[in-house]
C-alpha cells in the first residue's frame, strides 16, 4: 500500500508528537527542577506531570493549525475528533474509585485470597495482580486499573516501600491490565475498535486470545509474588477493618449498577455523563459512605486521552504505511515496540481501515497492540490511571519512563510467549 503523501501539517504534527513522546520520558527531570528552582516551581511541576503532556503539545498543535490554516479549519477538525474514551475514562474512573466500589473489591479479593496456599500477603498480593486484571474482560480495563491501583496503594505501597518493589509492581500491573482484558470484545480499547469489523465475538476472544492472556497475567502475577516474597511476608496481615465490608449492601449495591450501566452505555456518551450526574447526586446524599471522591485525578487523565486523540489524529499518514508494509509475524512485534509510542487503540483503529486483510493480520495486530500495552504511560489507555493513583508513592512524586519500560519488558517477554508460542 502506497504511503500518504504528508503536507506541512502532517509533518509538523508527527514532530509536535516526537516532541510529546520525548517529554513524557522526561517528567522526573521537571520534577527535580521544581525542587532545585523554587521560584519556579509552579511551571516545573505543571511540565513534569505525565497528565498534562500531551494535553499541552495539542495545544501546542491547534495553535500551529489555526496560525496556518485558520480558525474555521481548526475547529472542524477539533470536532471531527471522538472524545468518548477520555469521557468514559474519566466517568468510570471515579466510579470505580469510589469508596463502596474499592471495600466491595477489597473485600472480594481479600476472601479469594484466603484460599490460596500462601501467607496472606503474598497470597493477596498475587490475588490483586492477576484477579485484578482478569475483572478488567468484565468492568473494562479502566475500571479494573483503578480498582488494582487503588488495591496495591492501600496495602504495599508507600514512601519505605522498595523502589524496585513498586516498579516490578507497576510494570506487572500495567502488562496484565493490558492483555487482561481480552476474554471479551468491549473491556480492552484496542479490542474495542475492531471487534464489530473483524467479527471478534466473545467466543472467538476467549478460544484466540482469552485463554493464552490469563496464563501470562497468572505467571507474571506468580512470578512478581514468588521474587518479592520476603518483603511482601514481612507486611502486616490485613486488619479486619481492611477485610470487612463496612459499607450497607444496599449502598454497595447502587453504586455496582451506576458502574455496570455505565460499561453497558460506553459508547453512548451523553447517557453515561448523565447518568455520572445522578451519581454525584446519590454520593451526596450519602456522603457518610464515601471517601473523597477522584473527581481531580479522574479529569488529569481524561485530559491526557484527550491531548492523545487530538495529535494522534494527524499520525495516520506515517503509521498505517508502516503497518500495512508487514508481515504477520513482522506486525506483531512492530505493533508491540510501537504501542510503547502511540496508543493501543490507535494501532488498531488504523489497521481496522485497512481493507481485505488476513486473519494473520487481525491476530497480529490485536495481540501486539495488548502486548506492548504496558511499556510506557501512554501505551494503554488505563495506564495515566493507574499512574495517578501510584506516582505519589514514588521519589518525586513521579514514576520514571525508563524505569516503567524496564520493569515492563519481562512480563511483556511473558506476553509474548503467550501469544506466539501458544496454540490456536
């Protein structure tokens, strides 16, 4: 397939995105800054948060786009994007945070936990990571990634905890939050973009990819649990206020159906925002139940998603000549390195366009673009959520790119295992 000629503003917008890309790689810099600059602190911060990075460069973008080509043009294509994930995100994000979701899973955990043959905090750490991402096929990855993070937050992270710990940790995290979510065709947003078109029913996710995705997230979760399991031992046992739902069950209750009517409607943005709405309103009525509730947190991301889908709009011309130039097996892998670079659902998105492919190319497709979902921040749309709730766990408040890729790339090598050396 011939590649699209780039113009001006294909090219300038692929540079703007290098740039982002580069900065989101450099956040702890800024962050030191703002401790070896106080004057301006203010500035350094605001650069060195992962959520603001790719908001400000499609800034940076529609700036540069309303100088060349107008205001009238801009706004057209502003409003040809799809904003419905970083709503969504956004939405089921606090959703899931909420105080009667968090008890309600800990809980659950807690009493799946207790039936493994292990001492109780190895044995609910590991529970968290694999259980934890498999729920994800169910609620939706960003649900599931809030639930996790929040989980591990409470229970194993903090400013004694181990560096190498709580990146292992996050690393494992985000790769099984990634492929967790492909026993069904709507939790995973790469998934989601091609399910329709290329036939991928929940039987055909389960007999393809379900299967092999659940082992890697058990050995992964088994392999992080088994290296660290001196530290995780020598953690207190969860105290019966952790392991007891404190919250009435009728309350409990509400706030599971605001969340499942909320992954029902995904991809009916004006419902879900109102039904968020009739959310916020029950949470104050009872607020005796609730903690504070992620509205902050929940925005931050949703902005990232945001400034993600208004520069990757303007990347096709590059990205689908690269991917429709592969082979299966080429495609794979290239799908996998690029997914560290531009989101997962993008990846797909663009070879959904692709007319007449192969099954080969469907497959290679889909799984590189789960596999290499937990490389980098911006890799999987749940990530910036799950980076959120743990950076402040972290040395400056922020989790390195270098350090994420490379507590990444061995459950990432798992996932490849899974998905290439597996049957079927």
């Amino acid at each position: 397939m011939a590649a699209l000629s780039p113009g001006i503003v294909e090219i300038t917008a692929a540079a703007i995105f290098s740039i982002a890309v580069l900065h989101t790689f450099s956040t702890r810099y800024f962050q030191h800054l703002a401790h070896v600059q106080p004057a301006h602190a203010g500035l350094w911060h605001l650069l060195g948060e992962v959520e603001v990075v790719f908001g400000f460069w499609a800034m940076v973008l529609l700036l540069f786009l309303v100088t060349h080509s107008g205001a009238g043009p801009s706004l057209h294509y502003l409003e040809s994007r799809n904003f419905t994930e970083p709503a969504f995100v956004f939405v089921i994000m606090v959703i899931a945070a909420s105080r009667p979701i968090i008890d309600f899973a800990g809980a659950l955990l807690h009493f799946l936990s207790r039936l493994l043959p292990a001492s109780r905090p190895v044995a609910y750490y590991f529970t968290v990571l694999s259980i934890g991402p498999l729920l994800g096929s169910f609620i939706t990855e960003p649900a599931a990634m809030t639930l996790s993070a929040l989980l591990l937050r409470e229970r194993f992270f903090s400013r004694n905890a181990p560096s190498a710990f709580m990146y292992a940790t996050v690393g494992v995290l985000f790769v099984n939050i990634s492929i967790g979510g492909t026993l069904t065709p709507y939790a995973a947003p790469p998934v989601l973009m091609v399910a329709d078109k290329w036939g991928l029913d929940i039987v055909t996710m389960l007999k393809t990819f379900g299967w092999k995705a659940a082992i890697a997230v058990i050995v992964n979760a088994a392999g992080v649990a088994f290296a660290y399991r001196k530290y995780l031992r020598d953690q207190p046992t969860i105290s019966p206020v952790l392991a007891r739902l404190d919250v009435p069950g009728w309350v409990v209750a509400v706030h599971v159906a605001f969340l499942s009517s909320v992954v029902v409607l995904s991809h009916h943005p004006i419902v879900f925002l109102a039904l968020f709405l009739f959310f916020l309103g029950f949470t104050e009525a009872y607020k005796r139940y609730q903690t504070r509730l992620m509205i902050r947190e929940g925005l931050m991301v949703a902005f990232f998603l945001a400034g993600l889908v208004v520069l990757g709009g303007q990347q096709k011309w590059w990205l689908q000549a690269v991917l429709t130039d592969m082979s299966p097996t080429a495609l794979y892998y290239g799908a996998t390195l690029l997914t560290a670079i531009t989101d997962n659902a993008a990846l797909t998105y663009l070879g959904s366009l692709v007319d007449g492919v192969s099954d080969d190319f469907k497959y290679s497709m889909v799984a590189g673009a789960v596999t290499g979902g937990g490389l980098t921040v911006i890799a999987n749309a749940p990530n910036p959520a799950g980076f959120a709730i743990l950076k402040d766990s972290f040395e400056d408040g922020a989790i390195g790119a270098l350090g994420l890729a490379a507590a990444a790339t061995l459950p990432t090598l798992v996932a490849i295992a899974a998905f290439q050396l597996l049957p079927g």
